[in-house]
C-alpha cells in the first residue's frame, strides 16, 4: 500500500492550522491538475474569487479550489494577479465541506419544515455563520454547493439565496401545519347524509379503494328502520371522493372496514332469496 505525503523535519506541532474558507471555486479537472503542477502560476479562477487573507479575525481566509468529480482539493491563501500565496493540498477537502452542507441543510430541513405556515421558510446566513462556521454568501460557491444539497432533499421544492437570508420552499405534505390544517378543513361529509341525494341520479354506486366489491345506491335505499341500524357503520363511512366513471357516478368511501360493503351485499342476497321463496303475498 502507498499513500501520499508531504514529509520533512517538523519543527511546528504536527497539528495543523484551521484557516477560513469563504469561498470555494469548483473547476474542471485539467486547470486543477494544473495547480497541482504548478501552484505559483496566475490563475484566472484565483483571480476571480480572491479573498482577503488578513481580516482581523483571527484566522487566516482563503480560496479552497475543488476539482469537478474529485473528492480532494486545495487550500489558497490569495495573492496578487491570481496567485496563490500560500497554499496546502486538503485529502478528502470536497466531503469535509459537504458533510458541514448537509449538516446544515439538515437545520434548515427540519426547522422549516415543522414551523412553516406557508410553505416557506427563512434563514439567515448570519445564523448559519455562527452555528456551523459556514459563510454562505450569493455568489461564492458554498451558496452552489448548498443549494444543490436542498434540492436532492425530497421536502424542498425550492431554494433562493439572496445577499442575507436563504428562502426555502418545502413540499405542502412535509409541513407539519399545513398537514393539519389540510387534515382540519377536509369535508367531513357521511354516506348517510348524502344518500338521499343520490335517488333517481341515474346508476350511482359506492367503493372502497381496498374492496373488491361496491354496493349501488339503489340498494342502500331498500333499507329499513332495522336494517339501517344494522349497517349503521357503512352508512356512517366519509365520502372521500365523487367521480364518474364510465359505468356510473362512483363513490369512494373511507373511515370504514371495506369488509362492510361485502357485508351489506350477502345480507342483501339472503333477504332477496328469502323473499322470492315465499313467493307473491299479495292477497
């Protein structure tokens, strides 16, 4: 087995230095084997994304350039035209940032998601900053990088980040409010209460999504005092949808054991062969 390092006599702690990244510049794979090659040539990507090394907080600032498709990367601390100053080859620099991102993305997942009323939800970069050392900023790459992390999130359906706050959209059936709310206004609406309705509105019958049988609303009719208490829980079902259908105005039928349809059909059945055996009794 072989592994790559940079060796020598070391007399600094082994330990190494934490610099800030504040921008990250994702490049194709030929410019970042170039930097490889020869970290003290002027660069345009450098160029581009320079940040300030020195700002008084502490910690050095610098670029952290990824390679598309790498899983490594490089740490520049900028200089003029384009140069890197200083800079240091990061093992695995690409999964360090996005397991920070994901961290991240898990915060705001989880917090929009249960306090949003309206489908959106707010943060602020500022916040992030703080809780997980991340400067999310329009236009710096870690922006990219956290929005492409949002969007492979099956809760979002949007992400905009502007100079201050990051708006996310979520999904309505993963917010918690406005699950309930849906679950709140939802018609409460009964067989029983629509069944008179339904007489003489041409061929109408009631399902079940898990039955494999329907019972038409003409039979529902039949029923007496007696028999409506004995089918008290079918006539008592939420009508959850009304659609036609090629055979008829379907009914679809929910708060109730599907086992209740087949119920009311067999009961049908018997009374219907218990009354053509007793003939015509009509005097």
């Amino acid at each position: 087995m072989k592994i790559r390092a940079e060796m020598g006599r070391q007399r600094a702690p082994l330990c190494p230095t934490e610099y800030q990244v504040d921008k990250v510049a994702d490049i194709p794979n030929t410019q970042f084997a170039a930097l490889l090659m020869r970290p003290l040539d002027c660069y345009d990507f450098i160029r581009h994304n320079s940040v300030e090394p020195h700002q008084g907080t502490g910690h050095g600032h610098c670029l952290l350039v990824l390679g598309e498709g790498r899983t490594d990367g490089v740490l520049v601390q900028c200089g003029n035209d384009g140069r890197a100053a200083y800079s240091a080859y990061v093992t695995g620099a690409r999964d360090v940032v996005q397991a920070r991102l994901d961290r991240v993305a898990d915060f705001i997942v989880s917090q929009g998601a249960q306090s949003t009323a309206s489908g959106s939800w707010y943060v602020y970069c500022e916040e992030l900053d703080e809780k997980f050392g991340v400067a999310i900023q329009e236009g710096n790459g870690l922006d990219a990088m956290l929005r492409d992390t949002l969007e492979r999130r099956p809760e979002v359906a949007q992400v905009d980040i502007s100079l201050q706050h990051i708006e996310t959209t979520f999904r309505p059936e993963f917010c918690a409010q406005l699950r309930s709310s849906a679950e709140k206004t939802q018609l409460d609406i009964r067989l029983r209460d629509i069944l008179p309705l339904l007489k003489g509105g041409g061929l109408t019958f009631f399902t079940h999504e898990e039955a494999d049988t329907s019972v038409l609303v003409e039979n529902l009719g039949k029923l007496t005092g007696t028999g409506r208490e004995d089918h008290a829980a079918l006539l008592n079902a939420r009508v959850a949808e009304i659609s036609p259908s090629p055979e008829g105005t379907e009914v679809v039928l929910t708060d109730v054991d599907p086992q209740e349809l087949a119920r009311f059909n067999q009961a049908l059945e018997v009374f219907e062969a218990a009354e053509w055996a007793m003939g015509d009794m009509t005097p």
